[in-house]
C-alpha cells in the first residue's frame, strides 16, 4: 500500500478494533450489571455523567483538536495545551465539589453528593491523557491507543462486577468508570513517548484559542443537545424513566460510534494534512460516508428489529420498557455517517466558526422541539429527538456544497441504496417473530437473514463498495501478516 493510504487503512482498523474490542467488554459488563442492579440506580449515574460530560468538553475538545489540525507543532505546543487543560481541570472540579449538595438538592437525590465529587475526578484524568491522544490522532499512532482502552476495558470490567456482586449498588458503576479512566490515562503514558516539558506560550495559546474555542462551544452546544434531554427526563419525570431512556440510546450506540468514531478520528488528520486539496477532501469525505454508511445502515436496521428479544434476554423483563427508545435510536443512529464526516471536513479545512454556527441552528431546533415535546411524555421526547437529528444532516452537510462541492443531494443519493437494502433485510427478517418464540433462536435466525439478504443483494447488485471494504481488509490483513513475518 502507498504511505498514506496503508496510514488511513491502519488507522481505521486499529481504531475499529479498539472501539469494537472496548464496546464488546463493555456490552457484556453492562448486561452482567443490568441483571444485578436496578434502574434507579442506573438512573442516578446517568444524573452524574451528564455534568461530568459537559464539564469534560472544556478539556477534551478544541485544543487537542488545535494540535492536530495545525499544519506545524512542536514541543511547546504540545507543553502548552497541557499545562492549559491541567489548570481548566482544577478549576471545574472544585466548581462541582462545590455545587454537588445544591445539584443534590434540586434532584431530591441524597447519593449524588458523593457520587458527583468522587466522578469529577475523571476531569483531572481526561487532563492528563487529552495531549497523549491528540499527539496519537496527529501521528496516526492509533495501536497504542488500541492497548490503553484495552487494558482500562478489561480491569474496569473486573473491578465493576466484583463491586456489583459484592452488593456495592452505584458505587459499582462509579468504580468501573474511574478505573476505566485511570488505567487508559496510565497506559497511554507509558506508551507515549511525549512528555510535558516546563515551557509555556501566551502567544501559542491564543493562536490554537481562535480556531479551538469555537469547536469547545460547539461540543458544549452538542452536548447539551444531548444531556438536556437526561436532565428534563431526571427532573420532569423519574430516574427510573431516565435509566430507561438512557439504556435504550446504550446499545444502538454501541454499533455506531465503532464505526463512526473509528472513521472520525482517523478521517480528521487525514483531512487536516490534505486541507488545502478540496477536490481531495470531497473524494476522501464521500467514501467516508459511503463506506460507513455501507457498513452502519444494515447493522442499525437489523438490530431495531431483534431490539425486543434481545432486550428482554440480556436484561430480563424488567429493562423492556427501554425497547422503543431502542428502536428509536436504531433509526436515528443510522444518520451518523453524514453528520461525522461533514463536521470532520469543516474542522480540517479550519473552519471551526461554520462549525460553531451550525451547532448553533442544531441547538436552538433541539430546544424548540424539547420544549413542545417534553410535557408529552418521554416516547414523544424520544421521536422529537430522532426527527431533530435526521434534519440536522441537512445542517450539517449545507456548507460542504460551498467549501468542497459536496452537496446534501448528493449526498443523500450517495447512501440511499444502502438505506433501501438496509430496510427491505429488516422486512424479510421481522415477520420471523410471527413463528419463533424462543429469543436466543429468534435473534440468530433474523440476524442471519437480515444480513444475508442486505450482502448478498449487495454482491448480486456487484455494489463497488462491497468491492472496496473487502479490498481494505485484505489490505490490511496481509500488511499485518508482513509485518509479523518480518
């Protein structure tokens, strides 16, 4: 393979491996923790995470992004940006220890006051591993990350289900956090080689601040696109809702960001260093869609139709009032692969301010349709959440038609045909359901249906992506197979 594209095909393939490798531990540690726990304690965490999560964007977003989209950086850059999201991390860590017995408070939740200080250690964490993962992304080094979530995955793991068996109740999902967080942070340290140095730029800091501040306010706006919603639900309604809420968005998320943040994360440097070649970027950013929309579609269709059984399998009976968020989110998942790769293209051609002005318009429609769903009930706050992020595509992929000539019906007509096999496999696989009873069984024989009409119409069609994703993996398979030789 030529340089950069053996880099990108690596890239992906470790970073796949990496998300799948995390996202299966993860899957079977949540179901073990499921059965053992109950939603209201589920319910609680959630409460938490969304805090930990907003706070953890001024950290984790738009500086690391800075590093990896200038076209030079050096030692201070790099020094900078870390000693910059050390202090960052401090100062909002003391800001939730301190406000923990008021947000306690106002959600009638005693246990959040311990639970919110204890978590909010991660923010000092995510600080020490934030450069190591951009000098990562920068480098297309994405092995050593593949170990370092490796090794958090499989100890969290250990440490959760020992925690949940041994009656520990939220402190079993607050421990399994942490010592995911710690060990990723440790592992990432020891592999490496970076290392901060005492040196620190005013000048630096300000030139990476014009292009990352908005991207920060940008994922903050995402975000809280997101996490309102958990916090209306927490509040309006009942921790037990939002546990079965948030469960039913788990799984579905679980098959997309493998394939999604796989491509996102290696796309972004990819796109970064070709960010003065638009036709280029178009050409790298319209296989991405299809590619992952190729990948993505099938697999969302497929599992919003065994969502039920599986549901009621895994958790047993008391989580299937979760199944229709889960199927809600099944279709509106399977739009990912527009939103990530028109947003990954605007933030390597350096135009984080159109980044910014469309979480803006994102933001302000997501409000709108909260606030005239909300008294509604939480399946009406579920759909207005999928019709919101179907017509943000539309959002998203508006100025590309202008930056690299890639417009929103082209893209649209680029992943419609997966989007009709996707959904002609699910109505072959469903009426199963009608005959087959058994949920072990039933899962099996609609998933092997569901796939085997979607690939085999793909092949009977000579479809050229299939064509390509097999051409990649055996790209990479072999370049692998060099190199343990070697």
């Amino acid at each position: 393979m030529s340089g950069i594209r053996k880099k990108v095909v690596s890239g992906f393939a470790w970073q796949f491996a990496e998300r799948a490798m995390g996202q299966m531990v993860s899957f079977i540690v949540s179901v073990v923790l499921a059965r053992i726990l109950l939603p209201a304690e589920y319910g609680v965490v959630s409460v938490v995470l969304v805090f930990i999560t907003f706070a953890g964007i001024f950290i984790t977003s738009g500086f690391g992004s800075s590093l990896v989209q200038k076209k030079e950086a050096d030692d201070l850059d790099y020094s900078t940006v870390f000693y910059f999201n050390l202090l960052i991390s401090v100062v909002l860590y003391a800001l939730l220890f301190l406000g923990a017995p008021w947000l306690s408070a106002y959600f009638g939740l005693p246990s959040l006051t311990p639970a919110l200080r204890v978590m909010g250690l991660s923010l000092l964490v995510y600080a020490a591993g934030a450069v190591q993962k951009a000098y990562i992304s920068r480098m297309l080094l994405f092995k050593r990350l593949f170990w370092a979530s490796l090794a958090g995955t499989l100890l969290s793991a250990a440490v959760g289900i020992w925690m949940a068996l041994r009656g520990y109740g939220i402190w079993a999902l607050i421990a399994q956090k942490m010592t995911d967080d710690v060990t990723d942070a440790l592992v990432l340290w020891c592999t490496v080689r970076w290392r901060p140095r005492l040196m620190f730029s005013f000048s630096r800091m300000r030139e990476m601040y014009r292009y990352g501040w908005k991207l920060v306010l940008a994922a903050v706006l995402n975000t809280a696109n997101i996490k309102l919603r958990a916090f209306m639900i927490g509040k309006a309604y009942s921790v037990a809702d939002l546990a079965f809420f948030e469960k039913g968005n788990q799984y579905p998320q679980l098959v997309v960001s493998d394939i999604s943040a796989s491509i996102g994360s290696v796309l972004f440097p990819v796109l970064s260093r070709r960010q003065d070649d638009p036709a280029e970027i178009k050409r790298l950013t319209r296989r991405a869609v299809r590619t992952s929309s190729f990948l993505m579609w099938p697999g969302m269709v497929i599992l919003g139709v065994i969502a039920r059984p599986l549901v009621g399998w895994m958790l047993t009976d008391k989580w299937l009032p979760c199944v229709p968020y889960f199927q809600i989110a099944c279709f509106s998942l399977a739009f990912m692969p527009i939103h990530t790769s028109n947003l990954q293209a605007l933030k390597a051609v350096g135009r984080s301010d159109l980044f910014l002005a469309l979480e803006v318009v994102k933001t302000v429609m997501s409000l709108a349709i909260l606030v005239f769903t909300l008294p509604l009930g939480v399946p009406a706050i579920a759909l207005g959440a999928a019709a919101g992020s179907v017509l943000a595509t539309f959002v998203n992929a508006f100025p590309n038609r202008k930056r690299i000539g890639y417009a929103y019906g082209e893209q649209v007509k680029d992943i419609l045909p997966y989007m009709l096999l996707s959904a002609l496999a699910g109505a072959v696989a469903w009426p199963l359901s009608l005959a087959v009873r058994a949920p072990v069984p039933l899962m099996l024989l609609q998933a092997a249906l569901g796939f085997g009409v979607y690939f085999g119409l793909a092949k009977l069609l000579r479809m050229e992506i299939l064509t390509e994703c097999t051409s990649l993996l055996r790209e990479f398979v072999k370049s692998r197979a060099k190199q343990g030789g070697a």
